[in-house]
C-alpha cells in the first residue's frame, strides 16, 4: 500500500523540477532579424487597436527609437490593415511600421528598439519590438 503512495508523489515532483529547470530562452521568441541596404526601406507589420473588431485608436500611433543605427527610420504608413490576431473579417483603421535605411556607408550589425505609442478611447497603450539589423551598403 505505501509503495502506490510513494510513485504518484514520486511521479508529480520529478515532473516538477523537470519542467522548472527548462531554461528561460527555450521559450523565447528567436529575434527577428532585419536586413537592410542603402535607401531601401520595408514594411514590418501592422499597428492597429481594436476592441471588439473595432478600431478604438485616436490617431496614429507614434514611435520612439529607443536604440538603434542613425542610420534607420522607422514611421507609420496610414491605412486599413486586417486585425488577423484577432481573427476580425473586415479591416480597421491603422497603419504598417516602416523602417527605412539611409545613407549606409560601411557593413554594420545593429540592434533596434523601439516603442509604439497608441491614444485609445481607453487611455494611453504602448508595445514595444527588437529587430535585429544588418545593414549593407
């Protein structure tokens, strides 16, 4: 009878500590990378703010450049994107992030971050994404 105990305890802790000791980049996002030449520039993905399929935005959003090359811009170009993570039939008021290279002189390697600023019917909202760049002349 204390045998049928102990292999269910047994069972549950090594089940435990196994999982906790899974490292934390396991489950990571791998970082997306960005490859840009001289004048070119890319789209990068959508912004929107819907709540109930619906766009709940009070303008565009604004984004900040918290590091990066000099030699990238990013801006938001305006117009009705599909809110797929969401799984909305019709497309809402929004726009796509753009990053735009200028100027490029020498091969580089590069972390972006940046910040998206979003007024709401709710408030203030902000996300933020990492790319990492390469940047070619």
């Amino acid at each position: 009878m204390w045998n049928m105990r102990i292999w269910p305890i047994s069972f549950l802790v090594i089940f435990y500590f196994g999982i906790a000791s899974i490292p934390d980049g396991a489950t990571a996002r791998a970082q997306d990378r960005l490859v840009l030449k001289s004048g070119e520039s890319v789209e990068l993905h959508p912004v929107y703010f819907v709540a109930n399929c619906q766009s709940i935005m009070i303008g565009m959003p604004e984004l900040e450049i918290l590091e990066g090359p000099a030699e990238v811009t990013l801006s938001v170009k305006e117009e009705m994107v599909l809110p797929r993570r969401y799984n909305c039939a019709k497309p809402v008021k929004g726009g796509k992030v753009v990053a735009t290279a200028k100027d490029i002189k020498e091969q580089a390697q590069a972390k972006l971050t940046y910040r998206i600023n979003y007024k709401t019917k709710d408030g203030p909202r902000q996300t933020s994404r990492v790319y990492g760049v390469s940047l070619y002349p």
